[in-house]
C-alpha cells in the first residue's frame, strides 16, 4: 500500500500552515479524485475552515464523509487533535480503516468499549459513549478540538440520545461537525451550542440527491421480486429485514436462484481467497456468498460483516439480506433497497416504522459516481400476497371444474397492517422531531465527582460543581432540570453508601466528595445497575468456595438479556426433562404442567431477589425488570468451554456476533466495573480466561490495523512514525477492556 494521498498533502510543521493553504490542499486532493464538490459540501468545508460549528442536514450519498475528512485534515494540518463519533461499532470500524487508507494508518486510532486500537492518535474513531465518557470526566481540559458526531440523530433515542448531547455542553473549546441526513428542526439544538461555545453555528441543509430514487410498490411474492430486480439490472439489492431469522432464512432460499453467472461466482472465490471461515457459522456465510448473497446483522462476528461489506463495494454481491443496520451509514454500496415489511418490533410493540428510520434505510439506495438512479422496494404484506395469488388461481379454474372455495389466509399474530398509502406517507412526511433524553446515572455521577478533584495545578472546585454545570447546561426545561438536582443528590448518597465515593480532608475548606481511594484507576460505572453490583459484592464470603463464580453470577444479573441464549438453554433443559419424564412414564398432563416451569437457568436467585428489592426501595427510578439473573459466561466458564463449544452447545451459529459483545460485556464489567478489593486470585483467573477467549475469537480489526501499519512501514521505511502513532507491539497500546478504552 503507497502513501496515503491526502495524507502526503499535511505540511511539513503543524501550526505554521493558514486556512486558505489548508483549504488550497484539500480542494487540490477532491481534484485529484476526479471529483466535483456539490454547493452545500463546498458551503459546509468554507464555514469549517473559517471556524465555525457546522450542522450538516443533506441526503444520504450528498458527501458528508468527504466534509467530514475536510474537518479532520485541518486538525492534522494544525497539529491539532479530532474525534469522530458514530452510534454504532460496525460503523466507527468502517471510518476507521477508510481513514487509515487516506490519512496512513499510524495516524488514526480507534475507541469503541470493546477494542482500543492507536488510541493516542491525532485522529480517533470511537462510538459515541466513549467520547461522552471522556468529556465527563476531564470537560474542557480534554484535549479535543474539532469532533465529527455522524448520524446526530441518534441525540433523540431514548435509551443513548444523552451520549450525543453532553460533548455539545462539556467541550466549549471543541468545533463540532453535525451529519445527518433527518435531522428535522435543529433551531434549538443550534442556539443551545452558540451558548455553550459562544461561536456561531452554520446550518447548511439541502434535499437535493445526487442519486435520484425511484419508488415501487410490489405485490409480487419476495423472491419473484428479486428476481425480476435482478434481470432488470437492479442489482446490488439490500432486504431488509428485521430479526436476524428472517436474513438466514431469506438468504437459504435466495440459493435456489440463479443470481450469478459462473464467472461471477469465480470472481467472487478469488476475492475471498483465502479467508478463514473458522466457526460453525462461517461455513454457511461462505455457502451464501459463493452465490453472491450476503448477510448483514448484528448478529455475526465482525470478520464475517467485514468481509460482506468489503465484497460489496467490489461489486461482487447480487443480494444482501441484512438487518437495519443500513440505516447507520454502514457502508454498504447498493443500487435498490428492498422493505420486506414496513413494520418492526421496537423492544416494547411492533409498529410501523418512524418516518425518520424508513427514510434513513431508503437514502442508502443509488451509488454515487455507479448509479444514475436508486430504487426503493416496499413488498405488501406476506399474507396479503398469497390471498391474491390464491384468489387468482381460484378464479382461473375451468367454469366446468368444481371450483373450491377461496378462504383468506389471516395476518399473523399481533400483525400490524401496512399498505401503499403507509408506504407514500413514509416517503414524504418530514422526519420526527429531536427531543432532548438527557439523563442521569450512577456512572456519569462518579464521571462529574472525578472531574471536581484537585487538579495537578492545585486548581480546586467547590463540591459537585461539575453536577451543577452539567444539568444547568443541559437542553432540558426548568422544571425538569430541577428533578434532575433533587435526582443527583440521591445518586451522590448511594455512591456514598456503596463506598464508591468517600470524604477527604480538603486544603482549608472542610471535606470534599472523592472517589473511593482503594478503587482502581480504570474503574467504571456504565452499567445501569453498577451500584447494586458492588452493594451486594459486600454479602459474599471470599473465603466460600464458589466466591468467585458467584460473583460471576452477580455481573451477569445486571448485563442485559442476549434472548436468543436464554431462549436456546431453556429450551435445552425442557427437552432433557421431557426425555427423563417420558422415560418414567409421567402422565401427558403432568409432563406439560412441569416442562412450563423450566426457565434458563438463574444462579442466586434467592440472593438476587431480595436484595434487588430492597434497593429498588432506596432508588426509586430502578425498574423491577432491570435485574436479570443468567447462567451464560458462568457455564462458559465453569464447564471450560470455547467459544465455538458453547456456540454448538444451543445452535448458536446464526448468533455468533450476539454471544461474542455478550461475552465482551462481561468482561468489561468483571474487569473494570468490579473494585479491586473484591478481586481474588480465583476472580483475576476468570478476567484471563474471558480475556484470552475473546481474542481467539475475533481480532480481525486489530490484525487489519496491524497489516496497514506494517505495510506502509515497510513503504516508507524506519522512523517515519512520529509523534503520537504506535506500533502494534507498543507497551502503551492497551488491551481490549483498559483504562484508555474510555478515557
């Protein structure tokens, strides 16, 4: 791999270049791509460069990226430090490596919870918690200039929306790049960032596509569908689905066409060469892609989606069945996006899809400097479909035939109807408006009290100073920000209760609120249930010998619920109880009435309920269900399992992805969430075993990192990397789960 082309474009000494050469260089590199900037890109890169904030509202495939990578070369040009932000880690990965191919690898690092890739250099891609993390704990000092947050819409979700809101209120200093394609109303957003910055904000917002998308309503069954698309020249199509199931299933029956000719399939086994697909489930992603289909979910390990998504911008893949994910700018060039439904499962109901989740999904259609036209599929429903088509086939019957009665195949159940109206209605209506979801929790608490203690320059704040700032900043009405003071002094008293923070003689001024000396540097407390986690470590007895797997069942209860796991082991345990009371010929009845009692299996449930219970009482906002007990890492770990054991154990193949960030969870938690005075030797054994577990699985991010880096090492010869980059074997380079993971 040669030099990066715009990173040969950085002047030789930071700081010494102005903004007309910075702008001269840029525009000299878009040249060389043999591309012409549209008005709103050229709008967006002058307002950059003169300073300003830039909330960017273009359809999707207008070029945000390349004004994105315009605001990261003015950093590097000025020696200066950038964040980019994304919701998703597939995504933040994606930018990763497409900036290390155009800035050199040893200048980009990479943040995301789960790997920490670089992460000292100028340039960082990270999700958006891990920079919200990092801003509370070190505010203005944090040594961030500009920061690119990509799909802002994100700031109104309701579980993660605070994440996209706090660097807007802790980073003052900081000139921000807003992106999205729905990005709605952003008056009040806007005017809120000139008060916290006291610089204005340039709002560049265009509709206009480059790639023009055309509309389709079909009531044609899903596979004649992408049949006739692919004939017609369709093809690269996206369907979307909305559970992983219906993607595997999608893709088995889309083998029975004939999508690719043979001397595609061919170029399809040259690029794959010779990737390892070494788990239960890569065998079947590689059956699919040699028909050049392709799966896409959350739900496969990373190396497999990095493989879909690179065979994808080859042109090589005629189908992709994939999950919603499309919709957060993963990039995934394709020519015709394909609804298999218009409603979906929301974690509560299934509803029709908001306005701005359809129209995030439908702008991925049309490749810019491929296409001249996108095309968007909506398919009526399934049912609704085969009642035509029987109905058609009934009336076709010969008069002089016994003609049988047609009867309506009914919608499943718990059905939610769509039609064509639904379909227009989405496609014209504006996108829902941004609401501010800012919230407090344990962890941003502990963040703020860390951010309130001397400073190395002796610089001392008043107690919960921090606290105070952020809420009276945030984008929230009076009254709610006055709930949310009343919310952070509880939050204060609890930490104070769990031995998380504690009082320390300050110089002359009486105590302060610190953080617990004993607790480790890279401690955190992410998880919604953090503190009950470390109150109720306080009952066990290290000296029990189960201490240690008991504690393993304390981290999990408070992890989120993975379902499909939990569904898997429960139906495991129905079925071996079903064979033993066969066996002893139990009635049909009793049988029934004992296998609806099988569960997944729950350790300390009986430590678990109660104490649960009595610390709802004294934190009120705890929901009842927040606490889930599960037997998942536990029996990875007590039953001495590999990964791919476990996964064979409950026919997991299809879930790969899933059982992998559960397992990347816990171990963050087990490592980082658990204070060391709770840690034995037995405790610190399983932190290895999780660790060493993980990296056999999947390192493909860092082994592709590592694979740039030497490459163009072995380019540009010893001693080209300076400054903040690393080498891959540095002793500062951080493994997945250290301190530097979240700042």
């Amino acid at each position: 791999m040669t030099a990066a082309p715009l990173g040969d474009r950085l002047p030789e000494t930071p700081e010494t270049i102005s903004p007309d050469d910075i702008l001269e260089r840029f525009l000299d590199w878009v040249a060389g791509l043999d591309f012409e900037l549209f008005p709103p890109q050229e709008e967006a890169l002058l307002e950059l460069i003169a300073g300003r904030h830039v909330v960017l509202d273009t359809p999707t495939g207008s070029g945000k990226s390349l004004v994105a990578m315009g605001l990261l070369f003015k950093g590097l040009c000025e020696g200066r430090r950038s964040f980019y932000t994304a919701p998703v880690k597939a995504l933040a990965s994606e930018q990763f490596f497409r900036m290390c191919d155009d800035f050199g690898a040893e200048r980009v690092g990479m943040l995301t919870g789960d790997a920490s890739i670089n992460p000292k250099a100028p340039i960082v891609c990270c999700t958006a918690e891990v920079l919200a993390n990092m801003a509370l704990r070190r505010g203005a000092t944090l040594p961030v200039d500009y920061v690119v947050m990509d799909e802002f819409h994100y700031y109104s979700d309701p579980e993660r929306g605070v994440s996209w809101q706090v660097p807007l209120i802790t980073l003052p200093a900081t000139t921000f790049l807003l992106m999205s394609a729905t990005l709605g109303n952003m008056a009040p957003i806007s005017e809120a960032l000139e008060r916290a910055t006291q610089r204005p904000v340039a709002l560049v917002s265009s509709r206009s596509r480059p790639v023009p998308l055309e509309y389709e309503y079909r009531e044609t069954p899903l596979g004649t569908t992408i049949d006739e698309l692919v004939a017609d020249g369709k093809a690269p199509i996206y369907v979307v689905n909305f559970t992983q199931r219906d993607c595997a299933r999608l893709a088995q029956s889309l083998t029975s066409l004939r999508l690719c000719t043979r001397d595609e399939k061919k170029a399809i086994f040259d690029a794959v060469g010779d990737f390892r697909f070494d788990t239960a489930y890569g065998k079947q992603v590689r059956r699919f892609l040699s028909f050049g289909i392709g799966v896409h979910h959350a739900g496969l390990l990373p190396k497999y989606r990095l493989l879909v998504e690179k065979l994808a911008q080859l042109g090589l893949l005629k189908v992709i069945a994939g999950t919603d994910t499309l919709g957060v700018g993963v990039n995934v060039p394709i020519r015709t996006v394909l609804f298999s439904q218009l409603s979906k499962y929301d974690g509560q109901d299934v509803a029709i899809l908001k306005v701005r989740d359809f129209q995030q999904i439908a702008g991925r259609a049309g490749r810019k400097g491929f296409d001249e036209q996108g095309w968007v599929v909506c398919q009526a429903p399934e049912h609704e479909i085969d009642n035509q088509r029987r109905q058609m086939k009934a009336q076709a019957t010969p008069r002089g035939r016994s003609r049988r009665q047609f009867r309506k195949r009914p919608p499943p159940r718990g059905f939610v109807p769509w039609d064509e109206p639904t379909f227009r209605r989405l496609i014209h209506s504006p996108p829902e408006t941004l609401e501010s979801r800012f919230r407090l929790s344990h962890g941003m608490v502990f963040d703020l009290i860390q951010a309130d203690e001397p400073a190395g320059n002796g610089e001392s704040r008043q107690n919960f100073t921090s606290i105070r700032r952020l809420i009276a900043a945030c984008h929230e009405g009076p009254a709610r920000k006055k709930r949310l003071l009343g919310q952070s002094a509880e939050l204060v008293r609890s930490l104070h209760r769990g031995r998380i923070l504690s009082m320390a003689r300050s110089n002359g001024d009486g105590y302060r609120v610190v953080a617990d000396r004993d607790l480790q540097l890279e401690f955190s407390m992410h998880q919604n249930l953090s503190l009950y986690l470390v109150s109720t470590l306080e009952l066990l007895d290290p000296e029990d010998p189960d201490y240690a797997l008991d504690l393993l069942s304390l981290v999990e209860a408070i992890l989120e619920d993975p379902e499909i796991v939990l569904r898997q082991q429960a139906r495991k345990l129905r079925d071996e109880l079903a064979a033993r009371l066969k066996a002893r010929r139990v009635p049909f009845e009793e049988r029934m009435e004992r296998l609806r009692e099988v569960t997944h299996p729950r350790p300390l449930i009986e430590l678990i309920e109660p104490t649960f219970e009595e610390f709802r009482r004294s934190h009120p906002w705890v929901r009842g269900d927040s606490i889930r007990p599960k037997r998942i890492g536990r029996e990875v770990y007590e039953d001495f399992l590999s990964f791919g054991e476990f996964i064979g154990r409950y026919r997991l193949q299809r879930s790969e992805g899933l059982v992998l960030r559960y397992l990347s969870r816990l171990f963050k938690v087990l490592s980082r969430g658990v204070p060391d005075r709770f840690k034995t030797e037995a405790v610190f054994d399983q932190i290895g075993y999780f660790h060493s577990l993980l990296n056999r699985v999947d390192s493909s991010l860092l082994n592709e990192w590592e694979r740039l880096w030497s490459l163009e090492a072995a380019v540009d010869g010893p001693g080209v990397l300076t400054g903040s980059a690393q080498s891959p074997t540095s002793d500062t380079t951080p493994r997945p789960g250290s301190a530097s993971t979240t700042g």
